[in-house]
C-alpha cells in the first residue's frame, strides 16, 4: 500500500500492473532523454557564440524533426496498445463479483453462489483497532482467491462513483444503468486498499474498498461461513 513521502507507484499485486510499472519506466526513460536534449539545445544556442543563419532553411533537419517524433510516438504506442488489450481481455473467470456503488458504501454480491451480498462501509476513527488503517478500513472486506482470474462487474445505484484498486492496476467506473467490467489475478496473498476515484458527493472521501486475496481453500471456508450467517 501507499506510505508518505512515497514519490512512485504501489509495488504490483497483478500482473497486469507490473505491466504498467514496466511501460510507464519505458516512457519516462524516454520522457529524461527528450527532456535532456531539448535542454541541451537551448543552453548550447543561449552560451555559444557561433551562429549559423542557413540552420532554419536545412531541409535535413526538417526531416529529421518530423520522422524523429514519429518513431517515439510509436515506441511509446506500441506498447500502450499491448497493455490496453491485456486489461480488456477476460479468458473463463474462476470467480464473478458485482459491486455497487452507493453513496457511501459499496456493496458485493458473488454471483458464483446465492445470496452471497453484504454492504461494505468505511469503519469510523474512533472504532479503529491498533494496527488498523483510518478512511481505508472496512467492517467487510471483498474477499478473493489468490492466483485465479477474477472478474468484477461495476455499476452504481445513485450517482458516478470508480471501484479503484492501485495495486491490481484496476480503475473502472461505476455508471448508474451500466454495467462494466474489469478483471485481474493477484499474484500474492495480502490485503489492498483503494478508493472511489470519482467525486460522488459530500462523503465521497469515506468509500473506500478493501480486497483481501487469500489461498483457495480460505476462501472456500469463508464462503462456507458467509453463507451460513445469511
């Protein structure tokens, strides 16, 4: 999870964000060597002393200013697309959940199995245990399976609201009378934090979403329980 003065992303929990961690390195990397040639530019023609007037008129350098550009948009676009594909592609998920977006709470239903749904809302300051987190904690956590695709639905019963978890890589909106749908396979066991990332109204800071991944038989005993408190 996030920590102060971090200054890079969360470290990955999906494959598809290491995919991200590695493409967004491949373009800053490109991003310093631009940056550092421009700047070398307009020192060297702000220091030296030597002009050349026919400079602006060389057809040479014309050339190499429109195709340069145009084979770094593509370096840069190559791999964005690859990306792009991976986030929408669902091969046969081992587990389907809804989440709803309320204001302000999100709730879960499993579709995989009947009358597993619970509402999910942000445990308040004064109710924290020692070791918990303030405006990250839930009273139920969405509870997966480790290393299995897990598909996740997303709509919204009121107004816009955006199921976001950083370390999975996974930010899809939640529209009332839509549905969309996002996907991932965590890597490792852990707890993840994220929150609605769509200002939704007076309490949009106090949504926040807890996804707990756990090995497959865990989850199975969870379930287990689950279904039977209902």
């Amino acid at each position: 999870m996030a920590h102060p003065s971090q200054l890079g992303f969360q470290d990955a929990a999906s494959p598809v964000m290491e995919e991200l961690l590695h493409f967004h390195d491949h373009t800053l990397m490109i991003v310093f060597l631009i940056s550092t040639l421009i700047l070398y530019i307009i020192l060297a023609m702000v220091t030296t002393k030597l002009t050349n007037k026919y400079i602006l008129d060389s057809q040479e350098i014309e050339i190499v200013w429109t195709i340069l550009p145009a084979m770094i948009l593509i370096l840069i676009a190559l791999p964005s697309l690859r990306i792009l594909y991976l986030m929408d592609e669902i091969n046969d998920p081992h587990l389907t959940i809804k989440a709803m977006g309320h204001q302000w709470y999100w709730s879960y239903e499993y579709t995989d199995y009947e009358n597993l749904t619970f509402d999910s809302y942000m445990i308040q300051t004064q109710d924290l245990t020692s070791g918990q987190f303030r405006l990250l904690e839930t009273d139920h956590r969405m509870i997966v399976p480790m290393e299995s695709p897990i598909r996740v639905l997303v709509s919204a019963e009121d107004v816009l609201h955006s199921w976001t978890v950083p370390a999975l890589g996974v930010k899809m909106d939640a529209v009332p009378g839509r549905l969309n749908q996002t996907a991932f396979v965590i890597s490792r066991p852990g707890v993840y934090y994220g929150q609605c990332s769509e200002i939704c109204g007076a309490n949009h800071s106090f949504m926040p979403i807890v996804v707990e991944a756990v090995p497959l038989e865990y989850f199975e005993n969870w379930s287990s329980l689950m279904l039977k408190e209902i």
